[in-house]
C-alpha cells in the first residue's frame, strides 16, 4: 500500500522575487537555500520523483506571508539541484496572482500558516522534535502531515496550536539534524512500512 505523506517546512525565505539571487541564495534569500534542500528530499530519488508527496511551506520573509505548494503527482521539468528548485520558486513569486499554479505541481498564493493548518485538518498532523515518541513505535494512520522548520524551528505559538489539533511529537532520535535530513529518514521509513525497503542479508 503506498502511504501519502505531506511535509510542512517554515520558511523565513524573502516572498519579493527580485531579492533572490541565484548565485548566493544563503546571503539573498533569507535562507532558501534550506527550503530547496528540503524539496530535493522529500521528492527525488535516484532517476524518478515520489508522486506521494506534497511539500508546503510558507514564506515569511516578507510583508504578507506567501504559501507554495508541491505535488510530486504534477511537478514537471524541475531538477534536483538548489538553483533549479530555487528559480521555480522565485518564479511562483514572479507569476502568483496571475495564477496559483504557477508552474507544472507547483502552487502559490497568500496563505497564513493556520490557514494551511485548517485546510488540511483531514490529515494526522505529526511535529518533528527530539523529545517525541520515537519514529519506530509510531503506528502511522491515514494521511501523515509532518511539520517542521529550516535552520530556525517553529513558534511555541505555532507548535501549540498543531498540539491543539491534536498533532503528535514524533522523534528520529536525540541528535539534531538538519531538516532536509529528517525528511529523508521519514520518507525512508515511511518506505519500509510500504514494504518497499529490501534489507540484504549478509
């Protein structure tokens, strides 16, 4: 059975196109560079992309915070590497208004970040921290929704108010990883539940 999963990562990336310099995205962007990496995990794997993902994270780098969207079903023509992802993204800032599908899977439009929340109280919301239950004795149900920051992590306010909605803390262990990294262990770990993960035997 394939598992759906939905990522959440807290951006404090720039929402003005025109600030985002390709060349230097960690001095221009208010760290994009860290939202990429964490697309590259949670979509690519070696020659193909997960269509069981979708990433979001809203923007809040700016005046009005900026919410995109990525669904692994309709993303098209994007590469793996940062200044790919990265120009994708300045262009969903370039062309939002016009259209919320910006490019092939990728979405964009003014959204506040309970806003996304609430849209999507249909799924089982889990917040990645290293005092929750550990990964391993997780029973996941229906539709996992994991949350998560970049380089700074979410709010109290803004972790209360998953808590709230009954979110559960989930932990990959006592180290502190980065956040692209903790997006490919779930997705591996989602994986071997699916039964897709083979472990050799030596």
């Amino acid at each position: 059975m394939t598992i759906f999963r939905h990522f959440y990562v807290k951006s404090h990336g720039v929402t003005e196109p025109e600030k985002i310099n390709l060349k230097d995205l960690p001095g221009s962007s208010g760290r994009l560079d860290v939202v990429a990496r964490c697309i590259n995990a949670a979509f690519w794997l070696s020659g193909d992309i997960r269509r069981n993902v979708v990433f979001h994270t809203v923007l809040h780098g700016g005046e009005q915070p900026v919410y995109i969207r990525i669904e692994g079903e309709r993303l098209r023509k994007v590469s793996p590497d940062e200044r790919s992802i990265s120009l994708f993204l300045k262009k969903a800032l370039e062309r939002m208004g016009s259209r919320e599908e910006t490019s092939p899977g990728i979405f964009a439009s003014s959204r506040s970040f309970r806003e996304v929340v609430e849209e999507n109280k249909d799924k089982e919301f889990y917040l990645l921290e290293e005092e929750g239950e550990s990964i391993e004795d997780m029973k996941f149900e229906g539709i996992p929704f994991f949350f998560l920051g970049d380089n700074r992590d979410l709010t109290d306010e803004e972790k209360n108010f998953l808590l709230e909605r009954g979110a559960r803390k989930v932990s990959l262990g006592s180290i502190s990883y980065l956040s692209s990294h903790c997006i490919a262990v779930v997705n591996w770990w989602l994986d071997r539940k699916e039964g897709k993960h083979r472990e050799k035997v030596i």
